[in-house]
C-alpha cells in the first residue's frame, strides 16, 4: 500500500492555483518525475500526494473533495464547499454503472483536478 501521487496535469493546474507545499517529488516541465532535489521554482511542478493536495484544497479554499464507493471497484467524486457554515455540493462526477472505469484513486484524482478548476 502506498500513497498515489497526483498527475502531471494535475499538478500544472495546482501550481496555475497557488499551491506552494513542498513535496517530495517533483515533475519537470516535461513530465518527469523524479525526486525534488535542484530545481528551482519555475522549472517544477510539486507532485504531492493526493491526501496533501485534498488537504491544501480543504483548509485554503474551503473545498472539499471525496470519493464514494457505488458498487464493487466503481467509484464517483463529489466536491462541496463551505459557505456560511452552510455546506454545498457544487459538483460531482455523472455516475454510469456500465461506463464508469473510477477506481477510488482515479475518482479521487478526477475530483481534485475539478476542484482546482473552479478556484
């Protein structure tokens, strides 16, 4: 078991947002990752964990993003926002049993990248 890291698409669209939280991987401009040692800032994009990037989304932006189980191996996302104390879905991945491929991570993955879009 190991903690998944975002994807490279992800991680533009994090840094295009602000996120700053140094990881402990980085990808190049190119899209490889490889252990965060020389680069400087412009040359990288931090590669968190997606628990780390959920977390930064949830206590900076008030964003909340989960994934749920629906049957067996198949998941959806879903994103909510608090506002006044009042909590909001604003979002969430069209569910089709026969179509839907989501495993946890990649409905995790799916969820962040959306939440991001909308900062």
């Amino acid at each position: 078991m190991k903690e998944e890291l975002i994807s490279f698409e992800t991680a533009k669209l994090a840094k295009d947002k602000g996120f700053e939280v140094w990881s402990p991987y980085i990808y190049s401009l190119e899209g490889d990752l490889r252990p965060n040692m020389v680069l400087n800032k412009e040359s990288r994009y931090e590669a968190p964990t997606q628990s780390l990037l959920k977390k930064w989304l949830r206590e900076v932006h008030n964003i909340h993003v989960s994934a749920f189980p629906v049957m067996k191996e198949r998941y959806y996302y879903s994103l909510s926002i608090i506002l006044d104390s009042d909590m909001k879905k604003i979002k969430g991945a069209p569910y089709d049993p026969k179509e839907s491929k989501y495993t946890y991570e990649e409905a995790l993955e799916a969820g962040l990248y959306e939440a991001l879009k909308i900062i």
